[in-house]
C-alpha cells in the first residue's frame, strides 16, 4: 500500500530530526550541520535561516533532485537539497 503525503512527511522529518548534529554537504561543497529548534524547525549553523518541516514537505514533490533549480522556489534550497538527497534521508524512496 503506498504511503499517503502525510506519512512520508512525517518519516522524512523524523529522519531529518535524527541526524541534527551531523554535517551534511551541500551541492557545491559546502559543509554544515543542524539543530533542532523546535518540534517543526531546524536550524543550519551556516545561516540565520530556519527550516521548518512545511518547507520540506513541499520540497519532497520535487524529489528525487538532481540539483537545486527545481526548488529555487523555496526557502534556503540548497540546505534542503543537502538534506533531503543525502543518502541517511532519501533512502525511503
């Protein structure tokens, strides 16, 4: 039975929640980790910006990416990419 849009928000931001603290690399090789703000919110430590999980909700229709101009759209697309196509988050599709 495929998983409804909700479930996989809620798998996805439970495995993105799991790794704060460990360094992702963005598409050009930036390097960064992330904290958990809150229960719908990380936080990068390269920027001020906060990510919250509706943002990744609404990145994951763009899924699987193969760069970041799909979501330019988007609040802070290349940490988004970073995180949703690292192999720790994406392995669920």
């Amino acid at each position: 039975m495929a998983k409804g849009k909700a479930e996989i928000i809620d798998i996805v931001w439970e495995k993105v929640i799991s790794h704060a603290g460990e360094t992702f690399t963005q598409i050009e090789g930036g390097v960064f980790t992330y904290n958990v703000e809150s229960e719908n919110t990380i936080k990068p430590d390269r920027t001020n910006h906060n990510l919250s999980k509706g943002v990744f909700e609404d990145a994951l229709a763009f899924v699987p990416l193969k760069d970041t101009v799909p979501i330019q759209h988007l609040h802070a697309p290349s940490y988004l990419y970073a995180i949703l196509m690292d192999d720790r988050i994406r392995r669920l599709w």
